[in-house]
C-alpha cells in the first residue's frame, strides 16, 4: 500500500515580534498534528518570496516547544513590503512546493499582504486558501477584542510606569517630571494602558497623551506645572506618534531640530528638552523600547493563552476549508461579568492596512487619563494578579522646597 | 512611675532609590520594636539639613510595612552635597531633638556625608553615633562583597538583554545590531551582568564594553561587523559611562556634536549612529532607563533578604554602641559551594566617595566578555530560577541576505 502524500501548508510570522507569538506559531503547529505536513516560512514575506522554507519535522517540532513561550519570532520575521513581482514569486513558489494553504500571523501590513497573496493566486488561477491569526502589541487591528501579544505589553506598561512612578516619587526634590515613551505610531492604546494600576489622582501617570488627540504645548506645559504643584512631580506617558497642534508628529519636530540627524529619543525627548526650556522644572525622558514587545516576564497569562488558542483555531479554520478571513478574538461577557472569549474571523479587507484607534469613549475629555471603561476592558485580559502600590508618604509632596 | 523616655534614632535614605532599599529600612525600624524612638528624616541629607523629620509612630510603621516590598525610598531620597553649614545645622538639627544616633542608607556618596557629619559632631562637641548600610545598584562600593540593590538590577539586565536578544534574532533580516546601555558612570558591574544568561557563543550580548577599559573605534567597528558576519546580528551592551582611547566619555562626545545641546541618548546613541555611518549595518540603540534601578518584578530573592537583614543588623549596631561605621555583606562560602553570607563592617573612610570597578580579573582579555568566575559569582545573588533561552533557529543566521 503506497503512503498517500500529506496535504501540506505553509506557515510564517511577520512584523515585529511579540513575547507570544510563539505561542501562536505553537498552537497551530500542534494542532496539525502528523496529519499535514506544516512548512515554516523563515523571516516573514521576505522568506515566502525568496524562497526559504523548512519543513517541521520531528526535531523542529521539539524546538518549537521548547521555543513556545519565548519571545521573539521561531521563524524569524521582517518587515518587508510585498511588490507585485514577489506577489508572483511568493505564489509559484508555493506552486513548486504543491502548498495550497497559506496562513500568516501578523498586523494590519500582514493581513494586506495575505489579501493580495490570495488576489495574485486567484489571477494566476492557483487554489490558495489564505488564513491570518492577529498579532500586535499596538492593538491596532479591527474587528477583534484585542490581539494577541497586546495584553502582555500593555502589562509591562502598566508595570514600568507604576514602578518608575515610585521612583520619582522618592527623587522629587532632585528632579520633577519624568516623560515616559511607549510604543504607537498612530494609536493610543499602550499609552492608555500605563493608567491600569492608577487608583488615585495623586498616582502615575498624571498625564497621558496620545496619537488620537493632538497635543497642545501651551496646555501641556500648564498642565505639567500644576500637576508638580499639585503631586509634587509629574509622570507623564506619551505615545511614540503624538502630535502636536498643527497634526505634526512631534518626533519629527526633534529631528529638524537636529538639522536633520537621526531621531534621538523622539517624542519623549523633544518635550522633555521643551520643559525644561519653558519651566523651572528638571524633566527626564525615558523610552520603554524594545522590552515592551519581548519581555518574558510581563506575559500575561490570558494573552498567552489566547495566542495558542487562536493559532489552533487556524488549524481548525484550514480543516473547514476557510479562506480569505483574519481569526479574530471576540468578547462573549459583560465588562462587568467573568471574562470569556469566543474566536471569530472577518474578511481581509476589514482589517487589512487600517489603524484602529484608541475610541474616544475610553479617554475623558482632555484626552489626558482613561475612563473606568478602558480600565475594566483592559483588567479581564491583563489579569487580576498585579496591583498599584499604596500612596505612601504623602507627606514628601507638603514639604516646602 | 515616669515614664521613661525613650532613645530616638533618626533614619534616612540617600542617593538613587534601588527595588529593595525599602526593605533595608524596614528591617531596620521592625527591629528597633518599641523599645527606641525611631525618627525618620524625609528626602535625605536635605531633609536632615532642613529639619525635615516625621516620627515613626504605629500608623507610619504600618505604612512602611505595606511598602517594604515597593520600589523608590519611603522616606524620600535625593541627591544633596552637604556644605559645611549644612553639616553643622544638621548637627544642630539633631541636638535639638536630643537625637545621639544617625543611619543612613545609601552608596558611597553618602558614606562620606556620614563619615563627615560623624566628625563635625565630633569637632562640636556633640555625642552622635553614626551607622551607613550600604545602597547601590552600581555596585561600587567597597569592602562589601556586594551592596543590596545591585543583584535585583544585574536581574533586570540579565533578563532585559536576554529578551531582547530574541527580538532582533528574529528581526536580523531588518536590522542587525542594538546597543543596550545600561547603568554605570564609573563601573562595569551591570554591563557585565547582561551575559549572566549566556551559554553559547551564539547567544547575547555578543560584546559587552565597561567603564573600565577603553573602547577602541576601529576595533569596536570590527568586531560588530565580524558578528554580524557569524552569528547574523549583534546585541552589545555599554556602560552609560564608557570612554574612547582617550579618555574621553562617550556620551560627552555626543554632547559636543550636538553644539552644547542636552544629551540625547548617550553613549549607546552616539556609537549607534556611528555604526550606522561607518558601516552598512542598521542600528539602534536602547537605554535600559529607571527600570534598572525600581522594577519590582526583577526583585532577586536573596537581595531582598540580604536588604533586611542588613538593616535589621544596623540596628544591633547601635545597640552594642558601634559608630563610624558601614556594614558589609561578606560572602562566607566558596564559589562553588551554596551560597552563604555573614554580616560585617567597615570604617566609612574605606569606602566614601571611592568608586570600585570591576575587577580585571572578572572579564576576558578584550574586555567584551565575563568570565565563568564573574558568572559564578553573580549567579549566587541574582538566583537560579531564570535561565537563557535554547539557541532557537540557528537556520535563520544561515540565510542569505
């Protein structure tokens, strides 16, 4: 009796990295089992048009295991833009290997690139079913909940920003304002997260600032300076793509500044310099960086299990014979009720190259701190096992300086 | 009967605020109990110069013992230089409340503000017994095998590198080096700590440069090119205060091209940038920031331990009469055998205003690499449950680009 080949589907990661997106990767890769015959695509679209695959047998298999809750991409990743011509080249090398499934975990550049994957095998009459899984620490991707690899960096978020807060504290008669930079080019959503473990007005962040609501440098200054008044220092988070007054990207601004040298610390620099110019008060930044989308610690269980869940659930949606969809996460309870989550899909396009902003329902009127519905939307996937701190000494604030 | 009345203590914190200093101070104040007066003076030598004290009674007591575990220092923190008049209103200060004895806790800087308000009590006739715990995520100091706060941030490196080694492995087709800069003026000790994880020659950080020795352009250049070559990227970790072949500090260089304006950076931005223009390698770089020095996740058990017991044995101190003293953690096991720690002391002038580096013997001949005696000898305080990740894809690294 002949061995009958095994179907066989091809699998890769793009984008920037997230600390479970493994998990993604993991889930799938398990799911299929010894039923298919699972490619990886190495480093992303790159890898997919140049050609570059590997087959999961048993000793990869092992290695993804023991690779599931480590960050990074298994795969290698990349952030390249598909032309047509490696459209073309991506579908005949699928061909040549007889892959007629396709599945990506990624964002929004991801989920266009699958949308004109599965265009460009449609023009040259190749059956290709493409599937995405989500993948974003930024949260900017429509139609699902959240995606996965957000909630564990909203977590270090929330973390840093209650613990620096700590530390500024203490350090108030030495420095006063400390300008924090999260991640969020167009989005608020991380920045909006760093107010999680607020309890108090007199806890950090005091002020928040994102790309959705353009920053206005007089307010900003004044606001600052009542909140040291006020607190006796300021914390403030702002988004990586803030924007000032004019809609211009206020990193930019610091790289005139610099007659055009490299961006160095952007946004959170540029304001930072800015109070110190037009207050008396010593200010700091500080970029939380790369440690946002990688740190293993900061994983929030309920991320990581809907990471693998979701890349399972790919698996199921390959068996169904489904194409053409991003897998989605979809809250089945009430804000207010136990968390529970269902998963769900929708077409490429209503997600593909679009930025879903941080909604305006989620931030008071000033822009500058969250509401209850933000912070009781972001607890159920965060978890309930971290905690802001008590005031303490309150007293530090009265002493005359 | 009269009451008598009780012997007061004044207490206070100096210097940056490290994850675990509170815990010094709690240890500190939980064994005085009841039977001494604790007076705790509010941000550091300015509040001792100032008269800025608060007594702990029972509500402040309990405050502290909800905040042993919180980063930043309860009583407030600061960076003072005491002047001569500050000295002797401190004494003043002191007198007044008929306060004999003073503990401060911080790094070498206030080791020398305690050895010098030992001495102006001394010249003005007035009875003040004096007791430093040792504070520092440096880990300068003298004398003392190593001082509380520093396993707790070599922790947040070690991890930190680690992590975002992972990252740029699975991004080396987009970049391909990150220069982390982590804590340092003077010495290596943190910087060298980020290869505490590292098993392989593969894993990160690659290339490591401390205070201690010079950073040579070319052979810096050279090196990161030729790991690139190898391994497929490079993660090189820096010391903010690393210095050029002659002499200089780097971040100053960094000063001086941008015409006098605030330092944008450092160190790992200016080297970053020159990377980018000597090479054809992308590069960015990333300051490890505050969270070094606050984050209360990357807490080493045995550093919180060894933090309250050395406070705890502070207060034993005063009671056998001890002054002008620092107390030490001394190591009382070989490298080999489980670790164990006695508590010792040593006179403030072995370590006030001295700067220890890291021993040459603790780095390979180049400088870029610890050595298994530095690994060892870390890994006793840091702890054994976080370890290095498997190697992963080393497929990716074998990828043309």
């Amino acid at each position: 009796m002949g061995k009958r080949k095994k179907t066989k589907i091809a699998v890769g990661q793009a984008g920037g990295p997230t600390a479970v997106i493994n998990a993604s990767l993991y889930g799938f890769v398990n799911e299929a089992g010894d039923a298919y015959e699972i490619v990886g695509i190495l480093n992303g679209f790159q890898g997919l048009a140049n050609n570059q695959f590997v087959t999961f047998n048993g000793a990869l298999k092992q290695e993804l295991r023991q690779s599931r809750d480590v960050p990074g991409a298994f795969l290698g990743s990349g952030r390249w833009t598909m032309e047509r011509q490696d459209m073309v080249q991506a579908v005949q090398n699928l061909k040549k290997l007889d892959i007629h499934y396709l599945v990506f975990i990624g964002g929004n550049g991801t989920m266009w690139s699958c949308k004109e994957l599965e265009e460009t095998a449609k023009e040259l009459h190749y059956d290709l079913a493409v599937i995405g899984i989500p993948k974003t620490v930024d949260n900017d991707l429509y139609e699902t909940d959240h995606a996965p690899g957000f909630a564990s960096a909203a977590r270090y978020v929330a973390l840093s920003v209650r613990d620096i807060g700590k530390d500024l504290q203490a350090m108030q008669n030495f420095e006063s304002v400390r300008i924090i930079e999260t991640m969020g080019r167009n989005v608020g959503w991380l920045t909006a997260a760093s107010a999680l473990l607020k309890e108090t007005d007199a806890q950090p962040p005091h002020l928040i600032y994102t790309p959705e609501k353009s920053l206005l440098f007089h307010k900003f200054l004044n606001d600052i300076s009542e909140t040291v008044k006020t607190i006796g220092y300021a914390i403030v988070v702002v988004s990586e793509g803030i924007r000032d007054e004019k809609g211009q990207i206020i990193s930019q601004l610091a790289l005139n500044e610099q007659s055009q040298q490299q961006v160095l610390g952007g946004a959170s620099s540029y304001l930072s310099r800015l109070i110190s110019q037009e207050t008396k008060l010593s200010s700091r930044s500080e970029i939380l960086g790369m440690n946002q989308r990688c740190s293993q610690w900061s994983v929030a269980a309920q991320d990581r299990l809907e990471a693998e869940e979701i890349g399972k659930q790919a698996m199921n949606g390959i068996r169904q014979g489904l194409s053409g969809l991003m897998l989605t996460l979809l809250s089945s309870s009430e804000l207010n009720e136990p968390y529970a989550f269902t998963i769900g899909s929708c077409p490429f396009e209503k997600v593909a190259g679009l930025e879903r902003p941080l909604p305006s329902c989620y931030l008071n009127d000033t822009g500058t701190e969250i509401t209850d519905s933000y912070r009781k939307w972001l607890r159920r996937i965060v978890g309930n096992d971290i905690q802001g701190y008590p005031d303490g000494m309150t007293l530090l604030g009265k002493i005359a300086r």
